[in-house]
C-alpha cells in the first residue's frame, strides 16, 4: 500500500475515533441518537417519499455535524483557557446556537414532512 493510501486510511481512522470519542463523552449525542432513531423510524412507519426521506437524511446529518464542531469548539476553547473569558463564552454560546439552529430546523422538516402523513392517519380512523 502506498503512503497516500495509508495517509487517507489514517485520516478516516482518526475521524471515526472522533465521532465514537464524542460519542461515548457528550451526552447529547446519544439525545440525537433517540431522535435519530424516532425520524428514522417515523419515516418508515409514515411510508415517506424518497426525497422526503431525503431531506429527513440531510437535516439529521446537520444536526450531527453542528454538534460535531460545536463540541470541538468547546474543547478548543477548554484546552485554550480554564479562566472565564467573555470571548470563550461567545465562542461556546455561538456553536451552540449553531447547534440549536439546526435542531429547529430539523424539528420544523420533521413536521411537515410527517405531520401531514400523521393527520390523514387520525382522519381514516
């Protein structure tokens, strides 16, 4: 194998121990995971379109890569200062809003995507 190979290799290797290590440290990943799991389950259950499974797709990978750079923020930002500092603080507080930003938006694809398929279901009954 040659050194580009193993260079990407590595590079993939380090990214997968990220998400894991944020995984297994950040509680919030395993919130996204319960939601991620309920639209994913929704989506088939509720029998969605392909590119409303699609856009279902898109916005839960919004929402996990916001997550991903806001806790690398934070640890950035942590190895930086322990002290309190306004600018740390604008710096947490703005990827978190980054992060918040995306779950309203995920939340507002999720309804009307399924709220529709959701009313005609109570409609039949």
């Amino acid at each position: 194998m040659n050194e580009f190979a193993k260079r990407r290799i590595k590079s993939f290797s380090d990214a997968f121990h990220g998400i894991s290590f944020a995984f297994q440290t950040e509680i919030h990943f395993k919130i996204h995971l319960i939601f991620t799991l309920l639209a994913l389950l929704a989506s088939w259950l509720l029998s969605v379109s392909l590119e409303e499974f699609a856009l279902i797709l898109v916005v839960i990978g919004l929402v996990w890569t916001a997550e991903l750079i806001n806790t690398a923020i934070e640890r950035t930002v942590d190895l930086v200062t322990t002290d309190f500092h306004p600018l740390a603080k604008q710096a947490k507080d703005i990827s978190a809003g980054a992060v918040l930003v995306t779950a309203i938006l995920s939340v507002l694809v999720g309804l009307v995507v399924f709220l529709p398929k959701i009313i005609l279901i109570l409609q039949l009954r």
